[in-house]
C-alpha cells in the first residue's frame, strides 16, 4: 500500500522499531498518513509507544535519539516544531531572551532581527512582555507559563507541523487552559500531532482521535466523536482522561461502593460523634513557617479530626509546600502546633536536627526522591527494620501493603523500575509502614493517568477509613469534589479559608439519605469567630 | 544574592571575557612554574592588588570572601612545613620535622595556591559565564556544542541544589540513620547519589533532545545573540599585566620584600 502520495505531510509506512535489550517490538508493520493542516490526537495506554511515534515522525529517532528501525517510507515534515512534557527540561540558557535567542542563532538570524522576532512570538502564545522585559530568568515563570515559552521557541523555526507531547500533564488547570489555548490560536493552518491523557480542552479541536492499543497497534482511528462513544472500554481500560471520565467513575460500583461506606462511616453513632467532641488530632494556632528569616506560611487558626480528609489548593507558589515542609517541622517555625494533645517542640533553626513529629507520615510528589532502597520489599519494611521489629511481623506487614496497595511485582523489584502509578503507591505504603494518623501528601497524583489516579485515590479512602487523616495538595477540583472533605485554601502565604466540600452528585445523594448527608454545609471563612469556637 | 553584586563594574568587566581568561591563565602558568620565593611573594602581593583595584567589590565583601584562604593557606603551609624534607632541622618531634627548607617551601607552595585563588576569585567575580562561553566561541572557535553544553549544564546546577535539599528532607523523614566512620560516608553517598545522578541524567538528556529538536546542530553555522569582540581594553590589559609580571620579577631580583633561597649544598646535591 503506498499511501505517501498526494498532498499529505507525513506519512509512513510499514515501520518497525525496538528498543535495545526489549524481546518484543514497539511497533510492528505500522502505517500512519497525516494529511497537510489535520489537527490529530494519539490516545493510548501509558508506554505504547505514542510518544515514540511523534520522535520517529519528527526524525528525533533516529537522529538524536539512536534507536533502531526499519520502515518502508517516511515522509517527514520540512519543518517542525516539538513541545515536550517536562517545563523544566526543555530550555538551554537561563534567561527568556537567551532561550529565544538559541533558537534564532541557530537559525542563522541576524542578531538586529532578533528582538523584534522575540516579542512576536511572545505575543502569539500570550505571553506580553517589552522589549526590556525580554531578559528575565525562565525560572522566574510558572510552570504552563515556561510550556508556553517552550512554543513560543518552536514558533521562531516557522513548523508546518506541530508535535506535542503531553505539553499539559505537569501543569495546573489554568496553565492547561493557558497552553491550549495559545496551541490553538497558533496553529491554525499548521498540522498538528498530539499525544495527551488530559485531553477535556483539546476534544472539539481534533479532528481525529487515533486510538492504540498496549502492543503499538492501532485499534481505532476516527472521529473524536465515533471514538469516545464506540471505544469507551479501551479509553477506560488504557486510564485515558476521556471528558466523562470522571462521570463515568462516580457512577461506577467501586465509587458508589466507597461512597456508601463513607456515608455509613459518617452516620454511624459511635465515631464522628464522639471524635467531634474529642479535641482536634492536629490543632493550629497562630502557626508560622519561615524560610530563612522570611515567614513563607501563616495559619491563624486549623484543626484536623481523626479520619478527615482534607484537600489543600491554592495556586503555584502559594506556599502549599511550605505548608507541609513547616508540619514536618523541616523548617524553622513558630505558634502553637499540637498533635493528639501534645504540644510540638519545634525546630528553632534550619542547622539544628530536628526530628519530624512521629505522628506523621508524609509523602513527596516525586516518588524517587524518598526511595531509600533497592527493593520494593525492603522499601516497605525500612522503617520497620529500623525500629528492629521481629522479622516476622515485618513480612506480614510489607506483604499486606503490597497487596492492599496493588503492587503485583516482584518484591526484589528496584523501586525505579515500577511504573509512575505504582513508584506513587509504593511512596504512600512505605510512608505509613508506621500506623501513623495523618498523612501528608504532595500532589500524589500529578501527572498519573486516569486508572492510576483512581487507583491511589481509592487506596488513601481505605486509609482514611481505617481512621488516618488526609492532607493533601492537589490542583485537581474533581478529587477534591469526590474525595474529599475539607478544603484548605493558602493564598499568598496565608492559609485563607477552609470550607466543607459539598457533595452534589444525584447519583450518590439519590441512593442514600439526602437530608443527612454531612457534607453540605455552607463554607466557613476562618477569621470568622464560630470556626474559632469550633476548633476550641 | 547580595554578596555578589559589586559596587561598581571597572573597566575590567568588559574584557573580552575569553581573553581574560587567557590572560589570567599564562599569569597563573608563571606563578605555578616559578621557585623563586621573592617572585613569588611579590607576585601574590600584585594579584592581591588587583583584585582589589579590578573587582569593584569592597573592602568588606572581599575580606570575606578571601576569609577562606586563609584556611587555604594555613591548611596547605602546614602539612609541607610539618612533614616536608630539609637538612637545616630546627624541631623534630615524633614524625614531625620542621627544617627550615619544609618552613619556606610550605610558604611557597601556599602563596602559590592562594595566588591561583586571588585571581580566581577575580576572573569569577568580574565575568559572566555566559560570556564566557560566547567568547570563547566567537573568538576561540571552541566547537558550539562544548560551549553550548557547558552554559546548560551551568543552568541546571541551580536545580540539582534544589534536588540536594529535597532529597535531605526525604531521608530525614524517612529516619535514615548512617553509621559511623567510613561505611557511614558510603551510605550517605550511595544515598545522594543514586537519586541525584538519575535524575541528572534523565534531565541532561531530554535537553539534549530539546536543543536538537529547536535545529541546534554541530556543523552549521550560526549567529550570536551576544556579539563579543576585542577591544582596546584587551590590549591594556594585555600591556598592564605584562608590564607587572616584569616589575615583580625584577623588583624580586634587585629589591625583595623578603627572601630566601635553599641553602647551597642542597642545590648542589639537586643538581
């Protein structure tokens, strides 16, 4: 079959390519035409090679990455631009200017031509800045300002096409919106060749949805139309973020399931009333982190009660991480801080040891970053082994995470070897090895697909249930509209409201008792004098 | 950051910054070279000067950042003073001999370090590395993808600090507790090391990947965003620095701030 006629931009044929040391192929005897100005999304389970394909098509396999492969014909395009995932691994230089500047000189542009060049561009993406605002470090910007930039970059190689790789997988929700906005005033008349899992904003604007399968093969290629509606069950089984998804879960057995033990759990007699009387687990007062000697953090007043279930949002840079750092008592802070009654020594100087509250089990947005061994076993049992356990207690302890937390792998498996979803739930079951009643996460969702999210989100519900209390960042309003609790909002260094999640969804509240459903009640500002008295 | 931001840029700033490192190269060759103890004394003493009239730094933020020379200088004096060869002896105790040949070697090899230090301290303080890095390909022809290479992994350092704390913090919430002695400092670098270089690796490749995709090739040519050039200013400091190694030599010759020379036998043996 030739199909590389006509007026099409790229195309290719027959390929088939493996990666070194792999037994099986990625892809094997694919053939893919993308025809002049098609705007094309590639949607598949996480490593089948979706992103391969836009290296292949682009030429980065095998120009700059060696891999072999084999094809019949490739038509590639004459000129190109690639976004790629990571905000931070994309730039060369340190300054905005210089980045820009990069692309130019390599270009051979006239240096006097470069500045007008650079605004240009800027423009297009919605990125304004002046002339002399041109020079400023690319680590001052937001992380969906920096994915704009990254295109801003691209647009001075002047693509006919446009390969996009999850630009939006590491940015916030307005930061998404943000990229795919300037994506889509940009690129026009351009082609475009997409491979996301969020794809909410990019689904009116594809023509095409081309669906793979875990073996590299293509199992449908249509309309987005057609193949959100005809292949569902791939799109759920691959954990594709496809627009109902959420949807979809909500009205699925395991949420509604959740849901109806969350409700017994919150009406049963014995423990949200007595634990509301109780004094708080964790209590706040005029608490205060610092950095060096500036406060980064300030809560006026907060409480968390046993098996709660708190969401803490706010933008980039807020101070949310600050938040956490200051609980764990890695930075230097002030106030009252008590947890189960008792008042917390706290850490006076960034020199001095301090030893993190032990009620606490906290959990880093990157998993690698806190794996401490070679295995997953010992992994799971490092924390135990150093409180010299018998080794017996020890197996049943790490065996019983491992599978409550769905790791079916190889227990002498190095942690980097696991997939994203499973090196996060590895990080949370080695985090609370210790039984303790409140955990403390940062982001432990960001960037997972769709399965992978669903499957932590319901690991951290069965903890909450067995009675561990939950904080947690995150940017995502959906978990925090069916997950959680509480929400604690931190603006500009300041925790600035905490308010109740209402829970509206009719297919949760129509099966059980509407009136009584806990979680309704109207938001409370903190300043105000009735959360004081609560918490006291 | 405060500390590193001269009250005023010289002249010395906007040199060709590749051929002030040159420059400042050949000054360090004769320095590291030269047996001479009044040479170079008054050597240190010219690089000292320098730096004080050229860096358009104060008094203040200089002294402290020399404050570690002194270290420098002490540390490396000492253990040549200590165990060093000599024939004149004037103490022994146990392993410990200071002759007075070990005593003005160790002085010698120290005004040496810390002179490697001074001016340093002063190419460091007076150019931007970016620069650097231009000039050397505009005007040295160094290869784009060494020059290109070094100014992003120059960018990524700052993140791969960042990464060092995290990193802290993690194995302090983790309770990880090292053992004493040598297998102690093994485990603490096995576990910085690991996630640190994976990371870096990881990160350092995608780049590679980015730059080529935005059309960074090897062999092509290119323009410049930052056009460095020579000046007068080169020549100046060509002739200024010429004229000063002179003088140091031959004041060292005629009228020495202080010297001293190996006793004779011993140069006889030598040679």
């Amino acid at each position: 079959m030739n199909v590389s006629q006509l007026s099409s931009d790229l195309s290719i044929t027959n390929l088939r390519l493996k990666f070194a040391g792999e037994s099986s192929f990625i892809f094997k005897d694919l053939s893919f035409v993308v025809p002049q100005g098609q705007k094309i999304l590639l949607l598949g389970p996480s490593g089948c090679g979706k992103s391969t394909l836009l290296q292949v098509l682009s030429g980065i396999i095998p120009t700059s990455i060696e891999v072999p492969m084999k094809a019949d014909s490739i038509q590639k395009p004459d000129s190109w631009g690639f976004v790629f995932q990571d905000p931070d691994t994309q730039f060369c230089m340190p300054m905005v200017d210089e980045e820009l500047a990069f692309v130019l000189e390599n270009l051979s542009v006239p240096r006097e031509q470069m500045k007008a060049r650079m605004t240009s561009v800027l423009e297009m993406v919605g990125l304004h800045l002046d002339l002399d605002e041109l020079h400023v470090p690319i680590q001052s910007f937001s992380q969906g300002m920096k994915q704009r930039l990254a295109l801003a970059t691209v647009l001075l190689l002047n693509p006919e096409v446009l390969f996009l790789d999850e630009p939006s997988a590491l940015l916030d929700p307005d930061g998404t919106m943000q990229i795919w906005e300037a994506i889509k005033y940009v690129a026009s008349e351009k082609t475009v060749i997409i491979v996301e899992h969020k794809i909410e904003h990019i689904i009116s604007y594809v023509d095409r949805v081309v669906l793979f399968n875990d073996k590299g093969e293509i199992i449908a290629d249509d309309t987005p139309d057609f193949v959100f509606s005809n292949n569902k069950d791939e799109l759920q089984q691959f954990g594709i973020w496809y627009p109902d998804v959420w949807q979809d879960y909500t009205q699925s057995n395991t949420y509604q399931t959740i849901m109806h033990e969350k409700h017994l759990y919150n009406q049963s007699p014995s423990i949200p009333a007595v634990s509301r009387k109780r004094p708080p687990l964790l209590w706040l007062h005029q608490f205060a982190g610092y950095r060096e000697k500036q406060r980064k953090i300030y809560v006026r007043e907060a409480a968390v009660h046993t098996g709660e279930w708190i969401a803490i949002t706010g933008e980039n840079g807020a101070g949310k991480s600050t938040f956490l750092l200051s609980l764990m008592q890695l930075l230097r802070t002030e106030g009252t801080y008590v947890i189960e009654g008792q008042p917390i020594v706290q850490a006076q100087s960034r020199r001095k040891k301090h030893t993190p509250p032990s009620q606490l089990a906290f959990v880093f947005q990157n998993p690698e970053m806190q794996f401490v061994t070679d295995s997953v076993y010992d992994e799971i049992a490092f924390a135990l082994q150093l409180e010299k356990r018998p080794q017996v207690e020890i197996d049943r302890i790490v065996k019983g995470l491992l599978s409550s937390f769905h790791l079916h792998v190889s227990e002498d498996r190095h942690p980097y070897q696991l997939s994203m979803g499973q090196k996060r739930r590895l990080s949370v079951a080695s985090a609370i090895v210790q039984n303790q009643p409140i955990l403390l996460l940062d982001e432990p969702t960001f960037g997972l697909d769709a399965k992978s999210t669903f499957a932590m989100l319901e690991r951290l519900e069965q903890l909450r249930v067995s009675g561990v209390s939950i904080l947690m960042i995150t940017h995502d309003p959906h978990i925090v509209e069916y997950f959680c609790d509480h929400v604690w909002e931190i603006r500009e260094g300041e925790l600035s409201s905490i308010s109740k999640v209402k829970r509206p969804t009719a297919a949760t509240t129509s099966l059980y008792d509407a009136n009584k459903d806990v979680d309704m009640a109207e938001s409370h500002i903190i300043h105000s004098e009735a959360a004081t008295k609560r918490s006291k | 950051m405060e500390l590193f931001t001269p009250q005023k840029e010289t002249w010395f700033y906007h040199v060709n910054p590749a051929f002030k490192f040159f420059i400042i190269f050949a000054a360090l060759l004769i320095t590291l070279f030269n047996r001479h103890f009044a040479f170079a004394l008054h050597l240190l003493l010219i690089y000292i000067l320098l730096l004080v009239l050229w860096s358009g730094y104060s008094w203040r933020k200089l002294l402290l950042l020399l404050a570690p020379f002194v270290l420098i200088f002490i540390s490396t004096a000492s253990t040549m003073i200590l165990f060093g060869k000599g024939e004149v002896i004037w103490w022994t105790w146990g392993i410990i001999k200071i002759s007075e040949e070990s005593f003005f070697r160790g002085l010698l090899l120290s005004m040496k370090t810390v002179s490697f230090g001074v001016m340093g301290l002063l190419f460091v303080l007076t150019t931007k590395p970016l620069l650097f890095f231009y000039a050397l390909m505009q005007q040295f022809h160094l290869p784009a993808k060494y020059g290109y290479s070094f100014i992003a992994a120059i960018r990524l350092l700052p993140t791969v600090w960042e990464e060092f704390h995290t990193r802290t913090n993690a194995l302090t919430i983790r309770g990880v507790r090292y053992k004493a002695g040598i297998q102690g400092i093994y485990e603490r670098i096995r576990l910085y090391a690991v996630p640190l270089l994976a990371q870096s690796i990881r990160r350092a490749q995608r780049i590679a990947v980015a730059m080529e995709a935005k059309q960074f090739h090897i062999s092509s040519s290119r323009t410049y965003y930052y056009a460095t050039s020579y000046s007068r200013r080169d020549a100046v400091l060509l002739i200024t620095l010429v004229v000063l190694l002179i003088f140091a030599y031959v004041s060292a010759q005629y009228i020495p701030l202080f010297e001293w020379e190996p006793p004779v036998h011993q140069a006889v043996i030598l040679q």
